[in-house]
C-alpha cells in the first residue's frame, strides 16, 4: 500500500530532525546515550524479569537507530568516533591520576 501524503510528510520530518540533532556534537551524545541505554550492542538477557525492561528500551532505542542508519549513517559513524575519543581520553585522565597519586604515595 503506497504511504499517504502525510505519512510522506511524517517521514520527512523526521528525516530532517534527525539530520539536525545528529549534526552537532550534543546531539551525537545525546543519541549515543540513547542508545547505550536502549542495549544496541549488548544482550538485554538477565534471567530475571529485567530482561522484560531493558527489551522494552531496546526496541524504541531500535526506531531511534535505525532512523540514523537510514536517514545519516555518516553521522552515526561520527559519533562512535567521538566516543571512542571520548573514552581514550577517559582512560588517559584515570592513568594519570593513578599516577600522580602513586607518585604521592611514595613521598609520604
């Protein structure tokens, strides 16, 4: 069944948010915290009734991704290469502070 002028029109609109949320760096976080919480790349499977929650946000996590992969998959890859960056520069602050408190720990 073809789509209805609206529902043509529905899809254009969200073609062009998610093309504008996804083309600033807060909005990439945003995302990418939407779909860390909605389990994109990790089992949602507890062996409790948790499993039954987290299912739930994957799936609307899911409508969200799939609109990016469909819509601007350039940007999706952008901000995975903004998080790992991100996360570089995580690990890199925490070895440091390792250090500087062995470092100060050895003087006492």
């Amino acid at each position: 069944m073809p789509k209805t002028e609206a529902q043509l029109n529905e899809d254009a609109t969200e073609k062009s948010d998610l093309i504008w949320l996804m083309s600033d760096p807060r909005g990439r976080r945003l995302m990418a915290g939407l779909l860390g919480r909605g389990h994109i790349d990790t089992t949602t499977f507890t062996g409790n009734s948790e499993t039954y929650a987290q299912e739930g946000a994957r799936r609307l996590a899911l409508v969200y991704f799939r609109g990016v992969e469909r819509f601007c998959p350039d940007k999706y890859l952008t901000m995975k290469q903004e998080q790992n960056a991100e996360l570089n520069k995580k690990k890199i602050r925490e070895e440091h502070k390792k250090q500087t408190q062995s470092k100060g720990s050895n003087h006492g």
